[in-house]
C-alpha cells in the first residue's frame, strides 16, 4: 500500500517550554484505518494539530504524497486532502445540513447570493455516494448526534478531504449509532479514503483499525498491526505499567434516601419541555446511572439538581432540604459536589493556577483563614498534597490550568470536588475524553465515595463505564425516564441502547420503582 502521509521526528515545544512532542514520527498508507492511542497528555492531539495545520512543529517535516509539505493554518491542509472531525462538533445549529456542509465553499448564484438549491442538491449528491442518509433540507438543530457525526464527515468529504482525523468520534454515540458509524467508515475505507482513528476505546480499536500508533509522554513507543497486540497490550504500552483491569467494587449497601426528586419538569423558552415529570430518589451508598442520546434532558437534570437552572415545577430535596429557591453556593453548603460536563467552562478558571482553582470552593474555611486573610503557606502545602494524591502530572502547583492535558485538568476538578466531604456527587460525564489510567483512578474514586456513604449519580455518554460503575441505573428519552434497572449489571449495551433510542420503554410501574420514601 502506498504510505499517503509521514511525519519525520516532528519536535514541538510550547512557549512556556511544555515538550509535547519529542521526535515522533507517524505514517499512515492510503485506504487504512489507523489508531492513535495515548493517556492525556501523550502528545497525540498536538500530533493531529500539526497535521491539520492548528500548530506548526518546531522541528521536523510533514511528507505528503512524496512531496514536503508545511501547513500555516487549516486552510491549507484541506486544500491538500487533509479534513479534521473534532471531538467537539463545528456546526451551526440554526442552519440547515446542506448551508454546514457547504460552508466556506458555497455555490454562488449571479450576485454572490447563495445558490441554496445547488447547495442542496450537492449534499444530496455527497450523501448519496458515501450513503449517508441524511435530509439536506433538516435544521442541524432538529438532528440527532449521530446524524451530526454524518454531517461533520459529509462537510470535510465535500471540501475534498482523502485524509480524515477523527477525535473520539463515538464518544456521545449509541452502540447502534456506533455500529452505523463504523459500517460507514469501513465504506469510505473501500473508497480510497484514510482515516485516524483517534479513541480511548480499546474495545472500538480492536474493532474498526487495521493499525494502530500507541504514544507515551510526548513520543511514539511503536506502530502495531492491530491484530497482532490485544487491549492489554496497547494499555500497559500507553502507560508503560501493567494496567490491572478488574474494577474492585463490592455490592451497594443503599441506606436512606439523600435525594428525593419529585414530579420536576423544566419548560423553556419555546414552551417545550426539557425535562417531564421527572421522578426517582438517589439512597446514600449508591451509584445510580442516568444514560441517554444526548440532548434527552440529562444536561438539564444535571442543571436543576445544581442550581444552575431551577426547575419550572416540582421539588427537589438534598439531605432533606428542598433547594427549589437556594443559590449554589447553599446547595453546595448541603455537602454536594459537582463535576461538570464542560471542565473548561464550567470546571476550571483556564488562567488561574492549579492551586487557585483547588482552592476555588475552600477560600473561606477556617483551617486556611487567619482573620481576613488567607494561610497562603497551608493552602500551598494541602494545593500540593492533592497533586500528588491525584497524580496530577505538573512540575509546579503554580502552574496555570490551561497548560494541563484535558486528563490532568479533570484530575484537579475531581481533586476539589471530591476533597470537600461530600455527601452527594453528581458526576456528569467524569471521563469524557480521557485516557484509561486517569478513567481508572477516577472511577475507584467514586468507588471509594459510595463505600463512605456517598450518594451518587453519574451520567455517562461511555455505556461501559455507566454500566461497569451504577449499581441501578435510568435511561431518558425525550426528557422523560422511560426506564429504570434496579441492578444495572443484567444490562447489555445492546438492549440500553433499544430504550435510549426511544424503541422500547418500560411501564409507569416498573419506572416508579427508583422512588424510595
């Protein structure tokens, strides 16, 4: 097969002097898919924005088709083939499917205007070839995350892309959606196109790569037919330490009730209803799961248990105290402790330091006050001690939040939330986007939290980890609980995946089960 892409020792320090890549070099050849794998932090994003022309390499050359090339900015890299699927979806929601796909390469009519019929029929024609079904006429806004995913491939393979990354692209995905996904993939892979697959899925690697490309801190520790390593194998070359994969959890002891959610629904501005009588309690010394297609109202549920939106009606008691009208800061005094969905808005103050943002929710505890002042020499010493017991990868404490890998920032949101004695955790996607030794440790986490008596609900786009960690277990569709698993481990993927696409749903009865007096 002919090699379509190589990169040479490509060197990459950051102004602050971060080495994020240390001479690595990557290859891909043309109708492959090929894995790159690496904990946060291993280099293998800053790899992929090099390509795409995001950042320049220090050091180090790009060969493409035989020929050097250097990309300044993604433009460029498009025009030579190269198109980028982020993790994060780049689509505008209040335009139609044909208006993104075409978007920055529109047809013109006589004037400049937009020639949308062509627009139309050229995505019509892309879906077609590809099969991809999709209606190019549909409101983004109005598409399921799944049909998302197509739109953002469909727009990279419009503008001409033979060479496609792919960052965590079924991160949000059912296993039927996944499924779908993948037969697709295998079709453009029949087609000519080259694909990198970018996962911290082992079992999704194995699955869909022909090679894979492991990196660990900052450089390349080998290329692999992936055939030939098993998912032991590729985790203990991530980590450079054998992972032990069994997840020590004994069965939940529930006692009584720390969350009582009681007939809530939340109506927003359009008169629709995000979130519709909604009821279910959540014991202490339990993990129970909530799962969903995302946009089903897990984000809301989330919101009103926080006090970041307040629900439209119904009640919602922590620790026996009903928090309809509290500020977060009181809800927060109730002993419950938050990890958001988005770290980097919701998590972190990106410019502050690790130990600032440690200390965001501490600033006013008597054991780092001294009057009005703060004890600045036992917040640096208890700021440290947490980087150490959450092995968050760092050479100062000082150093700003927005340097971290997306793994290292997860550990300092889980370090503050989890270090304040919490009596509830709402956990809300805790290992989106991170690698498997850092999933690891924040699962025993939470692991160990339940055992103390914590009461916890954890939403979870990844199925195995919601179903490896929940002792029972929610499914939402459409803003509703359609049903509800007492023990979640009778569960497969499959069957969750059935009730979160709204095929199948459990009776009033079964579902008013997960209320607890």
């Amino acid at each position: 097969m002919q090699e379509i892409v190589k990169m040479v020792d490509i060197l990459k320090v950051y102004p602050n002097g971060i080495v994020a890549n240390q001479k690595v070099n990557f290859s891909i050849v043309e109708g492959e898919i090929h894995a790159l794998v690496g904990e946060n932090g291993a280099g293998k994003s800053t790899l992929m924005k090099i390509l795409f022309g995001i950042e320049q390499p220090t050091e180090g050359s790009i060969v493409l088709n035989g020929q050097e090339v250097k990309f300044a900015n993604p433009q460029e890299a498009i025009k030579h083939g190269i198109g980028m699927v982020h993790q994060h979806f780049m689509l505008v929601p209040s335009l139609t499917v044909a208006e993104n796909v075409v978007l920055g390469d529109e047809p013109k009519k006589a004037g400049g205007l937009l020639d949308i019929q062509k627009a139309i029929a050229d995505t019509a024609e892309i879906a077609k070839r590809y099969h991809f079904e999709i209606d190019p006429k549909a409101k983004v806004e109005d598409c399921s995350v799944g049909t998302k995913q197509k739109i953002e491939i469909l727009k990279a393979l419009f503008h001409g892309a033979k060479v496609l990354i792919l960052d965590e692209p079924t991160a949000v995905l059912t296993p039927q959606e996944t499924s779908e996904l993948f037969k697709e993939l295998m079709l453009l892979k029949d087609k000519g196109h080259t694909i990198v697959f970018i996962s911290h899925k082992l079992n999704e690697v194995k699955e869909i790569t022909d090679r894979i490309t492991i990196m660990r801190a900052g450089k390349d520790v080998g290329t692999y037919d992936t055939d030939k390593v098993s998912k032991e194998d590729i985790s203990n070359l991530m980590v450079g330490r054998e992972i032990v994969w069994d997840l020590d959890k004994s069965k939940a002891e529930p006692k009584d009730v720390a969350v009582q959610v009681a007939q809530v629904t939340l109506v927003n501005e359009h008169k629709r209803k995000l979130l519709d009588d909604v009821n279910f309690s959540i014991r202490r010394g339990e993990i129970l799961g909530v799962v969903g297609v995302e946009g089903n109202g897990q984000r809301e549920l989330v919101d009103v248990l926080t006090g970041l939106q307040q629900a439209s009606l119904g009640t919602i008691t922590i620790n026996g105290e009903n928090i309809q009208r509290y500020s977060i800061r009181k809800i927060r005094d109730l002993g419950l402790s938050h990890i958001p969905e988005d770290r980097m808005t919701l998590g972190v103050a990106e410019y502050a330091s690790i130990e600032e943002n440690l200390m965001s929710i501490y600033f006013d505890k008597p054991e780092f006050l001294n009057g009005p002042f703060l004890k600045l020499k036992q917040i640096n010493a208890w700021a440290k001690e947490k980087v150490v017991d959450y092995r968050v990868k760092t050479g100062s404490e000082k150093t700003p939040v927005k340097m971290l890998s997306g793994g290292n920032i997860q550990k300092v949101v889980v370090a503050r939330e989890f270090s304040n004695n919490p009596k509830v955790i709402i956990a809300d996607q805790p290992t989106r986007g991170i690698d498997v030794g850092a999933a690891q440790f924040i699962h025993k986490k939470l692991i160990e939290l339940r055992d103390k008596g914590c009461a916890v609900l954890l939403v979870s786009a990844d199925l195995t980890e919601v179903m490896d960690l929940s002792d029972s277990l929610l499914v939402f569709y459409n803003g509703k609980i359609v049903a509800y698993f007492e023990d979640a481990s009778v569960l497969t993927e499959t069957e969750l995946g059935l009730y979160m696409l709204g095929l199948k749903a459990q009776s009033e009865a079964e579902i008013r089960r997960c209320v607890y007096a």
